[in-house]
C-alpha cells in the first residue's frame, strides 16, 4: 500500500483529499505546517508528499528544498498542492523538484488522477530501471552509468540522480550526437504519462545539468541545439 502525507494548513482540504486518497486505497497521515511535516518526512518512508506552498512556519518550497537535498530522501515524490497558480510560481515549484504542481480550487478526481501517474513514474524504482543488455555499464566521455545498479559517476565521482533524471541521461548518452525535441522525450522518457508539459523536460534537463556539469551554463555532455531539442554531445 502507498503511503502519503497530506501537508496543508487548510483542514477542510486536508479532510477532501484524505478522503478521496484512502477511497483509492492509499495509506494516508497528516500535517498542517512546515516543521512537523518535515520531522514525519524524516521520521517515516513515505512514497509521495502532497504540499501546499504557504504554510505557518517551514514554508513549503523549503521543505521541499531540504527533501530534495537529502540522499535518504530521494525516493519520496512531492506534489504541488497550493493556490499559487502564476507560471513563475509553477516553475520555481519544478524548479526546486517538484514531481507535479497543482492548483487550488482542483478537481479531487484530477488530483486522484495526477497522483496516480506520479507514482507510475517514480515510485517504484526497480520499474523504471531499463533492460540491461549484454554490458551493464555504458561508459561515454568521462561518464559511467551503471544500469543495474542506478547509479552514475562523473570523473570518478558518484552523483545522485532521481530515477527520471537517470532515465533522461540514459537515453541521451546511449545515442550520442542524435537530436531529440521535448515531445520525442517525453514519449521516450515519460511514456503515457497525460499530465506531464513539455516544460517539464526543460526542467530536468536543467537539474540533470547541475548535477553532472562542471559549469551548467556551458554543458559538455547535455547540450541544446536551439530551436530543435537536446543531444548528448561526442
């Protein structure tokens, strides 16, 4: 059973989606601010935190900030859940790593819905490794990815890398020098996934840039060609 944590100040809203979650068989717990919601995060294995940005205390973006910087944590998928529509809003939410970012008012089928596809995506680890072939390691321009085990190494170092941003480098560093636009790799990356914008790409594409280039701004292994997509450069 998938274990969730509702984290809103709002306790009609937290009641509306717990009811709604436990209907579609999900564990659910509770928190109304930013602090004991942190201290549960911590303290439980939850497999997604729903997350309204304005709470008392902790605000939302930095819990997710230190969820998001902690290794032990890197499994936990956080939605979105905030009144907060304006696009800057939406992106920094993405931006800090957010999995989905919803709106208030919502539909509770919709968020039901979006849930459901976040936990398609990352919730279970071993479901989103790829086959292994013949090689388990693929070693490309100073990069070692070993698809068995999850992990990546840049110039000898280990580097985290959520589950999509490891299936995103994969599938670049595995056809070298080939193009592929937003839409291309969000069929190749995200599958059926409805709920998922182009933009989302651009955003792990950045975070991904962070973690395995010296200098984001001049990337030597995922590089744009403008107007037309993102390649892995040779």
């Amino acid at each position: 059973m998938k274990k969730i944590l509702i984290v809103d100040d709002e306790k009609d809203i937290v009641e509306l989606v717990s009811y709604n979650l436990k209907k579609e068989g999900f564990s659910v717990d509770c928190a109304y601010d930013g602090g004991p919601a942190l201290e549960k995060i911590k303290a439980n294995t939850y497999d997604l935190v729903i997350l309204d940005l304005m709470l008392p205390g902790l605000q939302g973006l930095e819990v997710c900030r230190i969820v998001r910087n902690d290794p032990a944590l890197s499994g936990v998928s956080i939605v979105m859940l905030t009144a907060k529509g304006e696009e800057v809003d939406k992106i920094v939410g993405l931006e800090m790593g957010a999995d989905d970012y919803i709106t208030k008012p919502f539909s509770p089928r919709e968020l039901v819905a979006r849930i459901k596809a976040v936990l398609r995506r990352t919730g279970a680890r071993e479901a989103a490794l790829p086959e292994t072939g013949k090689s388990d390691l693929l070693k490309i321009k100073g990069i070692i990815i070993d698809k068995e085990k999850y992990t990546v190494a840049v110039g000898g170092e280990q580097v985290k890398l959520s589950a999509k941003e490891f299936r995103l480098l994969l599938y670049l560093a595995e056809r070298p020098g080939k193009i592929y636009g937003r839409e291309h790799l969000l069929d190749a990356v995200w599958g059926d996934d409805v709920f998922v914008e182009p933009r989302t790409v651009d955003v792990h594409i950045r975070r991904l840039r962070a973690k395995i280039e010296k200098d984001p701004n001049n990337p030597v292994f995922v590089r744009t060609m403008r107007g037309v997509g993102y390649f892995f450069g040779v």
